[in-house]
C-alpha cells in the first residue's frame, strides 16, 4: 500500500486552497494545443467526441494518454490542454474524450453522464485499443473524471485489459456523498452554481426536444447539485435517487480492487473534498498510491512568478507513469510500503 511523497509547493502569492484553485484556471498563461475532432457513435445510438492532440505521431504504437475530464469540462479546460500540451512534448498520441453533451455539442439521447460510468469508461478505451491494437495505453481522470477511471479500475479488477498500464486520478470526489456536501457550503457554492448552471441550460435543451421525459416541475425548482442529481442524474441514469447514485458511483468502496498501477492524487487542502474522506492504507490494495500533498487546491498547482505556470500536474502525472513503466531516470516516487 504505498504512500508517495510529494514535492509540490505553492507560489507566495497563491495562498489557500481557493487561490490554487482559481488562478490556473482563469489567469494563468495556457500552452497552445491543437485538436482534430471525430465524433465516436456509441452502441445506443448516441455519440462521443473524441479530440485527438496535433501533431498526431505516425507510429501505431506510440503510448497513448487518454484524458477524462471534470464536471463540465471538456478539450479546452485548462488542466486537459497542459496534460495534452505535455504528451505530445514526450511524443506520445493524446487524446481527449468528452463526455455526452460536453464540448460544446448536445448529444442525441435524453441521457448525458454520470461520474461512475464505467460501462462508457471501457468502452472508450476499447475502442482506442481497437484503433491502435500495439500501443499501451494510459488514463488520467480530473475531478469528477478522476473518480470514473478510479472507479472503472476498482469495477474492472482483474480483468482490467492488460494493455492499460497505468491510471492517474487528480483532485477525484471519491467519495460523492461527502464531496457534494462540502462544495454545497460556504464559498463553495459559487463553484456549484457554476457548475448548475451549464447543467441546467443543456437539460432545458433536452426538454425542448424530448419533452417531459423527467419531472419537468421538479426540476426547474432545481436549487444546487443534490436536487439536480435527484431529479435529472439518478432517474436518467437508472437510479433510485440522488444518494442511491452518490453512494454507488463513489470509487473509494472499490479502490480494494483495483489491479493496475492507480495514483490517487488528492491535495488536503482541495475545497471539493474534506480530508476525512480522503482514502487511507486501509481503504486500498497495493496497486493503489496515495499523495496527498498539503497544498494545490483543485486541480491548481500553480507554479512560478505570478501569474503562474499549470506545467507541474501533467509533468508529474507523466513521471508517475515513467516510475511504473520502470523509465530510467524516472523520479524516485515511493517514500513509504
């Protein structure tokens, strides 16, 4: 059950957690990344966008690093362009793919996604491994896409495909119940309107084209993230109810099954998630790592003279990857079994 020691240390002029945050992902300078878009038709008859970094390598088995991004995020957040921007410096495939109804683009079905969607999860990645059948293959999940590769591991077990090598999970709610009470509090509720918003405007969009396929009443007396799950996310999807899919799509009940190598990166101080539900030694197998650095907000890390460099995460999630695979050279990341 190894426990990694990291190395991460905010700037002076980004102190708490809220700093960490905010300033990577509105004011920090972005690497230039360009994408070839390819729209995916899943087996219900929907559809999954997939955004392939530029330049593309002419090599079928160059590794390959597909990234799952947050609630609401998609190809051009900025964590997914810093991760891409870093593949493709190291010469690897990197591809985003956006889940239904993100980046930019309504998806056909009255459905959209959820955060333990593991069905969808190994669909994507056997649909990568068919394209390019002699290329490892990598994951890395942000936020609410940290929990869905962390859950697709613990779900998958042993029969996770051997060409997936290694998983990364950043800034993950793996514990939904928990995360989604502590975001409904305090300054946190600005990040949950936020993400309410845009939620609410593409279900209003599916009504005019669907209809009353949910409450309609209901749903419009939507007032944070618990009654939107309640009322659009769990029936949807098939669940009870809002707790019943919180309780059930929550990774950390299955971390003691996962098989593949899994980082499990989590900052104390990250406003999406209270220390008490962070996972523990107890809570793992020992294909799982935790680092659990003091500082780093939710998905921030910033880095440098202000306004800050968003570099350190994907170059460290890189390295992670490097340690496992055994790369000479590769950071010495364990501290602790």
């Amino acid at each position: 059950m190894p426990r990694l020691e990291c190395d991460y240390a905010a700037p002076s002029w980004a102190p708490g957690a809220h700093l960490q945050t905010i300033i990577p992902a509105r004011i920090s300078p972005r690497p230039e990344v360009k994408y070839r878009r390819e729209h995916w038709d899943t087996p219900d008859g929907d559809f999954i966008l997939f955004d392939w970094c530029l330049p593309e390598p002419k090599d079928p088995k160059t590794p390959i690093l597909i990234h799952f991004h947050g609630l609401e995020g998609a190809s051009d957040s900025h964590y997914a362009i810093a991760l891409m921007h870093e593949a493709s410096i190291r010469g690897w495939r990197g591809c985003v793919a956006c889940y239904r109804s993100c980046g930019g683009e309504l998806n056909r079905l009255p459905r959209a996604y959820f955060a333990g969607d593991t069905a969808e999860c190994a669909w994507v990645v056997q649909c990568v491994h068919a394209r390019f059948p002699e290329a490892p293959i990598y994951l890395a999940g942000m936020s609410l896409g940290g929990n869905y590769v962390a859950k697709y591991a613990g779900d998958m077990g042993e029969s996770i495909p051997s060409y997936v090598r290694a998983i990364a999970a950043v800034g993950a709610p793996l514990d939904l119940v928990a995360g989604s009470e502590i975001v409904s509090h305090g300054a946190n509720r600005l990040y949950a309107k936020m993400f309410l918003s845009t939620l609410q405007e593409k279900v209003e969009r599916k009504i005019q084209i669907f209809g009353d396929f949910i409450d309609v009443r209901a749903f419009r007396r939507v007032k944070n993230l618990y009654e939107f799950d309640e009322v659009y996310t769990a029936p949807i999807h098939g669940f009870k109810n809002g707790m019943d899919y919180w309780t059930r799509c929550s990774a950390k009940y299955v971390l003691p099954d996962v098989r593949v190598p899994l980082l499990l990166l989590n900052p104390l101080n990250d406003p999406f998630q209270p220390i008490w539900a962070l996972p523990t030694e107890s809570d793992i197998s020992d294909f799982v790592f935790l680092e659990q650095p003091a500082e780093g907000g939710h998905i921030g890390f910033p880095t440098g003279k202000w306004p800050g460099t968003i570099d350190w995460l994907p170059r460290h999630i890189l390295h992670f990857f490097d340690f496992v695979e055994g790369v000479e050279g590769s950071p010495a990341l364990i501290r602790n079994k």
